[in-house]
C-alpha cells in the first residue's frame, strides 16, 4: 500500500513537471559571511575563548525554475573558512589558535518562489576539503590530515529578486549553514583536534556553521513552455 501510495505520489510530481513551464538559468555565485564551530569541550571550556571567523565563496549556479513557484539550485563554489579561538591554559601565557581550509563546496537546494520575487530555500551541503592550516600561538602546522575529507551541512535562506527580465536575473539573499558531520578525520580524531594541546576525557566532534549574504546573476539559457496555441516548444532566456 504505502509503495502505491509513494508511486502515485511521484507520478504525480513527474506529471506537474512535465505540464509545468521549466526554464534553466546559470551564471556566478558570490558569497560572505561569519563562521564558527560548535565543539562541547571547547565551548564549555573557561580556558577558551573563540571568535567568529570569516568565509567566502566564489563560483557558480544553475537553477531549475518549475512553473512559477519551485526551483531547484545547484551551486559548486570554492570556499576560504576561517577560525580563531584564544587559549590561557599555557603556563607559559595567552595562545591564539587561528584554523584555516580550503574547500569546493556543493549545493543542492530547493526553492520556493512568492509573487512578489520573494523566495525561501532548504537544502544541503557537500564540502570537500582540499587544504588546512592551524597555528598554536606563531607556530603554523599543516593540518590536512586531521582534517576530514568531506562534510556535510544542512541550509535554509532566504532571498529575493533585485531585477528579472528575459536575459539577466539577479538575486541577493541570507543563507544559515549547519554541519551535521564532525569536521576533524579519524587522525584528527585520536590527536584531539582541534584543541590538541589540551587533555579532555571525551573527544568531542566539532561543527562548523556559517551565517552568510550572497549575490548570484544568472543568465536564460532556456526552458519548455505552452505556447498560445496549446503547443510547448522550446523558449531561450527565462520565464520572468
């Protein structure tokens, strides 16, 4: 029963997209904002205290719009995270402990489109990581290794559109981005990172989460739509 049900349900949705106007745009995605990691030790811990770090992306997007009110948006954007936290436990004074990588971030969201060019997003992230770096006070160590392959982060924005025409389309937006995987790698791991310099009873796993604005232009590639005659054909630009 609940197979049939499951069944009828995407025949259903594949129905409404293929009734639907669908049009496909793609162009370049900047974004910027504040950076930070959940980690229990750390956060619980009177000897540390952490800053919000900073992140940008660069990259691009191509967007599904189905009818007048759902999209789809997929995004790979190459990303710079950084983050900062101050350790007095040293007998020997105050550290800043500063943590850097590089990523290739990928984005698969779902969107909702209002009337008035007003839209919320929800979705989920890929991050690959291709370079780390950490510091302990002046001291910089390649920390690669302790740092995990790849995570992943669940998103929600919202946004709207400055200006839409037939060719060019540009929408800005605010975007909240939470990791539900640890950031360090097994090694990272057995060596306490990132706070390796401290003696924890339980390893904590650490989270990273971002706050962001970003500005994406995109260009009509093209899209299926009912012409007045009751034929669909293919349309170039976009449907706004």
């Amino acid at each position: 029963m609940r197979k049939t049900i499951g069944l009828s349900a995407a025949l259903l949705l594949f129905a409404s997209v293929l009734s639907a106007q669908v049009w496909l745009e793609i162009g370049p995605k900047a974004m910027m904002g504040m950076t930070g990691l959940a980690n229990a030790n750390i956060n619980g811990d009177a000897n540390h205290d952490s800053s919000l770090g900073f992140a940008t992306s660069l990259g691009g997007a191509a967007n599904l719009s189905i009818g007048e009110r759902h999209g789809l948006s997929f995004e790979l954007l190459r990303a710079n995270y950084s983050h900062s936290m101050t350790y007095r436990g040293d007998a020997a004074g105050n550290r800043t402990i500063n943590m850097e990588w590089e990523s290739l971030d990928m984005y698969l969201l779902y969107r909702y489109i209002r009337p008035n060019g007003a839209f919320a997003e929800i979705g989920g992230k890929s991050t690959g990581i291709f370079a780390a770096q950490q510091s302990y006070g002046t001291n910089w160590e390649d920390a690669k290794g302790a740092y995990a392959d790849r995570y992943f982060s669940g998103c929600f924005g919202v946004g709207g559109f400055v200006t839409a025409n037939r060719v060019l389309t540009v929408k800005t937006g605010l975007r909240a981005e939470y990791a539900f995987t640890d950031l360090m790698s097994e090694e990272g791991q057995a060596a306490n990172y990132p706070a390796y310099y401290s003696n924890y009873e339980n390893y904590a796993e650490t989270f990273p989460f971002r706050l962001g604005f970003y500005l994406e232009v995109t260009f009509g590639v093209g899209g299926v739509a009912q012409a007045e005659c009751g034929a669909r054909g293919v349309l170039f630009g976009t449907a706004y």
